[in-house]
C-alpha cells in the first residue's frame, strides 16, 4: 500500500522546502546547493531563530573581507538598495597580553546637519535618522566586536522605500573560531521595517571555522511571538530574504577564497554619491513623463533609466570640469530618441541634438526641446574642407573640389539601373564638397570652440568623435571603420598604461580602438563604467590634453586607411529607417 502524503498543514518547515512547496527556489537550484533548515536552537542565544544553516570551504580571513564588502555595499544583496553611506565606524584591536581595547574611530563630517542627499528630491520617506547611535542587541559574551559601523541606507526609489539607519556589527568568538556579522535596524519596531529588510529586530549572519558552516538566524522583535519566523513557509518574504542574505554572504566568501578580483571598476570618474543622488532627483521629476508619453516602438523602461543615468553622469562631469552651465554648449551627435537632450535642456544646458532621422518622440517635447533636435546628417569638415597645404597655397578656396557619387536604390520600384545599349547602368546621384558644406541638412561638426560633445551609442560616429578637436564623451556601441563600414578590432592589451585584460569580444576591441585614438590625437583619456541598464557600457571621456604630441586628423584618418566612403554611407543612411538602441 503506497505510503500516504501529508496534508500541506501538516508539513515542518523542513518538509515544506524538500517537496517544493517554494517552487522559484528549487527550479534554479541543484540539490547539494539547498540549505539545510535550523530546526535546533541558534548558536546565538535563545532569542534567536535560526533559518538556514549550509557546509562552507573557506576560511574566517575570507568570510570577513567579503562581509566588509557587502556592508559598503549593500546594493550586491538587494537590487531594491541603492547604496550606503557610512555614518561612523569605529575599529577595535585587542592586546591579547593585557586585554587592552584600542579603537580606531571614523564620523562622518556635520553627521548632525549635512543634507540627506546632495541633491534635494521631493517625497524622501525617512525614519527615525536622527538616531546614528550603535544598536547593541543580545549575543553570546564570548563575541567581540572587531568593527561597529552605522550606515544610511539609501533605496533606489526614496519615494517608496524608507530610507533608514541600521548598524553593523562583525565581531569575533575565539572559543568556536567563530565570526558574526549583525544587521539591526535603527528603528523602533516592525511597523517601521523598510520593504526591502524582513520584520527582525537584527540579522545575525554566523560563520562557525571549527564546523565550517554557516548560518542565519533572525532576532525577532519583543512585540512578536518568538516563533514567527519559525513558522513561516519558505516563499514568505523573510525566508527569501535569509535565503539571499546567506547565498550572497557564501558566494562573495568563496570568491575571495579563490582569488576573485573586480574585472569593472565603476567611479572612477565621477564619486558615486553625487552620480547616484543625482539620478534619483533626474528620476523623480523625468521618469514618469518621459515613459507615460514614449511613442517608439521599443521599451520605454530601459531607454528612459538609461539615458536618465547618462544625463545624471554627464551632470556631474560638467559641474566638475567647468565653472557654469553656460561656459559651453553641447552637442549629442546620433541623438536618436532625445530623451538625454530633453533632460539636459530641462536642467539649464545650453545644446542641440542631430540625427540623421527624426524620431516620433521628438513631437512630445516642448517646443523649445523640439527646435533644439535637428535632423541633419553628419559628415566631419576635414572630409570636405581643402588640406592645410591647399589651403596655405589658395587661402580664397573653401572647399576640396572632391566629387561622391551614391548608388541610387529604389526598393519601392525595385529599380536602380536604366538599359543603356543594352546595358545595366547603375543610377548615382552625385554630390560635391561645395554643394555638400552649403546643405542645410548636412552638419560639419564645426561647433563654437567651447562645446562639448556627446556620443551615445552612436555607431558610425563612435571613432570619429574623438578626432573632432572637441571635448567629448562617447559610449562605443557597433564597430565600424572611419568610413563607416562594419568591422572588427582587436583589443589593444596594455592600452594607456591599464593592466593588461583577458577577453577579446568586439565590444572591448572597439572600446580599445576608440581610445587609441582619442590618445593620438592628443586627449589624456579616462575609461568610465556606467551604471546604467546596457552591457555597452564603458564611456571615454576627453577634456583635458595630454603631455604627448598629437598627431593630426589627416595622419590619423591615412593611419585607419582613409575615410573615402563616409560620404557615400553617410547620404545612403539618409533613405535607411533609423535602428533602435
């Protein structure tokens, strides 16, 4: 007779994870990766509830540099977290000899009165921020604290999620070669639990050497039953969360152990906090416009948060290298949508956006956002203007007397060609550089001397942008020759003195050739990893010259093996429908 199963009321905790009661969890796991349910008391006293508990293979050095990583960083634990901001810190050294306490101790300058965010954001929910006091919550005496540390921790969205104070404990148990880490919140009860922490009063995250495990466990607070977190099933939010908590803990831990370094380093231009406080305010007063009233065809949540994040970057750029907003002017070369040049314009920057195609968007902004947007295709003026030797020997010239001739291509008609004595001949439309430099739909990059250009994503432009003599800062996204055609580059290992990087994809080829030639032609380069919502992320970033001598554009352009087809590619861009990015 077949063994009969249980009613879902009568499943432990236990048995509710083993037969899948949390399905999401067990579909994107293996079975030795499951951890196992604490169903005996926490090591950390009778207070608490212990939650999962998993075998580990690295040591406490290991468990430590992870966890102090994780507490600068609480956005690696929760993409609902923004980051944190350290608000004290103090560091305690033992002598063992005289059991003497030494601490090394960090406050935050005008912790009592520095605004909360660098930028002031409408509808910031808060609590309870005065307090910057270290919580202490009931543990074993044998642990000592090593590090106490109060943070502020700032959501992604402080219009729906608490910003709050928690302190962070690690401390240290000699007897069981043991290492705590502790999370308690600066609040007064769970009424006042921020969405993105579970109900407990402190999180208690336990690496035990001697056992090699480790475990979670809540501390429940005093207006709860002592058992809540006992019987709650594993898809409530508080088990989701302990399960994250103790995986994040387990996996940075074993990277550590194995050597793990950061491959991208992010910040290295702009501080973080003034790029990220300045992107929640950018959010708060442009997100929802810009989303309810998208009128492409792709997805307006990531198009609008990523050129969002770009316009808070360059903002911060902009404050930091020049002395006003109306020192210079902008330019956004292959501006697609817009959406970075209505942010900018919105914030008090002076600029114009040119793509070769106008986009249905366009039409939603104001119209002085509208009549800042030009249709214009883009053909850089050492293409059409006389060599400086030409020059030098007819100063009245202006142009180079060159001739393009463009296939004609009707797909409509599906024709291109006439009969000619029996013949095919291919239809062109010809173009001089005359002609060219007086077409008001044409745009030779010759700017005011204090603009700064912007290339987002801009594909063929990408390579050019950094040879147009003016400050810039382009985010390589297709790879493609001075003249405009598809290619493929290599990477350049040990470019501008970086440690040399594995990996060979086109897009880190094309981000190498990109600054290879921005050096050359004599701009000291700096790499910036954008936080924003693409793998095409890497931004260059020129607006300083360099010590070394610059070669010209014309060396440059003959180094890369001419640019004779960028006109041709650029008028048939003309007659093509725009890509989306």
């Amino acid at each position: 007779m077949a063994e009969s199963i249980p009613r879902k009321s009568e499943l432990t905790k236990h048995d509710k994870w083993r037969t899948g009661a949390h399905q999401n969890f067990e579909s994107t796991l293996k079975p030795d990766e499951i951890p196992n349910i604490r169903e005996k008391e926490s090591p950390l006293g009778e207070e608490w509830c212990g939650i999962f508990e998993t075998k580990v293979e690295f040591k406490t050095q290991h468990f430590m540099t992870a966890m102090s990583n994780l507490i600068d960083s609480p956005n690696i634990n929760s993409t609902v977290i923004l980051r944190a901001d350290i608000l004290r810190r103090n560091k305690f050294i033992y002598f063992s000899e005289t059991d003497e306490i030494k601490t090394d101790k960090y406050v935050s300058p005008n912790i009592d009165d520095e605004p909360l965010l660098t930028e002031p954001c409408e509808a910031v929910l808060t609590t309870n921020l005065n307090d910057t006091d270290f919580r202490k919550v009931p543990v074993s005496p044998d642990f000592k604290p090593l590090h106490e540390i109060v943070r502020r921790m700032i959501p992604r969205n402080p219009s729906k999620d608490y910003i709050i104070n928690q302190t962070c404990y690690i401390m240290s148990n000699v007897k069981t070669n043991s290492t705590l880490v502790l999370y308690t919140p600066n609040i007064s009860g769970p009424e006042e639990t921020p969405f993105y922490l579970p109900p407990a009063k402190s999180i208690g995250i336990l690496f035990n050497g001697n056992e090699s495990t480790l475990s979670i466990a809540y501390l429940p607070f005093e207006s709860h039953d002592p058992n809540i977190f006992k019987d709650m099933s594993p898809s409530d939010r508080s088990i989701r969360i302990a399960y994250r908590l103790l995986s994040t803990a387990k996996k940075h831990s074993n990277g550590v152990m194995n050597g793990y370094t950061k491959r991208v380093n992010h910040d290295q231009v702009v501080p973080k906090q003034q790029f990220q406080d300045r992107y929640i305010l950018l959010k708060q007063k442009y997100a929802k416009f810009l989303v309810d009233n998208w009128c492409e065809s792709t997805d307006p949540r990531k198009h609008v948060f990523e050129d969002i994040a770009i316009a808070a970057f360059l903002i911060e750029l902009w404050t930091l290298i020049y002395p006003s907003r109306q020192s210079f002017e902008f330019r956004d070369l292959g501006c697609g949508n817009g959406i970075l040049v209505y942010i900018l314009i919105m914030e008090g920057y002076k600029g114009q956006g040119i793509d070769a195609r106008a986009r249905k968007s366009w039409d939603s902004f104001p119209e002085n956002i509208k009549n800042s947007l030009k249709e214009q295709v883009i053909i850089p003026s050492v293409l059409l203007r006389p060599h400086p030797l030409q020059y030098a020997q007819n100063p009245c010239i202006v142009d180079n007397e060159q001739e393009w001739k463009v296939p004609i291509y009707d797909k409509a008609q599906h024709q291109g060609t006439v009969k000619n004595n029996g013949k095919n001949v291919q239809l062109v439309e010809c173009y001089t550089s005359a002609e060219l430099l007086a077409d008001p739909q044409i745009n030779v990059t010759e700017f005011h001397p204090n603009t700064f250009i912007i290339g987002n994503h801009s594909d063929e432009l990408t390579c050019w942008i950094p040879l147009l003599g003016y400050p810039f800062m382009v985010i390589p996204c297709c790879s493609h020759t001075l003249s405009g055609d598809r290619t493929r580059y290599p990477v350049i290992k040990g470019l501008n003195g970086r440690a040399s990087q594995d990996g060979s994809s086109t897009y880190q080829g094309l981000v190498d050739h990109a600054e290879y030639l921005a050096i050359l032609s004599g701009w000291k380069v700096e790499r910036e990893m954008l936080r924003i919502p693409s793998t095409r992320n890497a931004a260059l970033i020129g607006y300083q010259r360099s010590e070394y001598a610059a070669k010209s554009i014309y060396e440059i352009i003959a180094m890369e093996g001419g640019a004779s087809k960028w006109v041709e590619n650029t008028m048939a861009l003309t007659k093509k429908k725009p890509r989306d990015h």
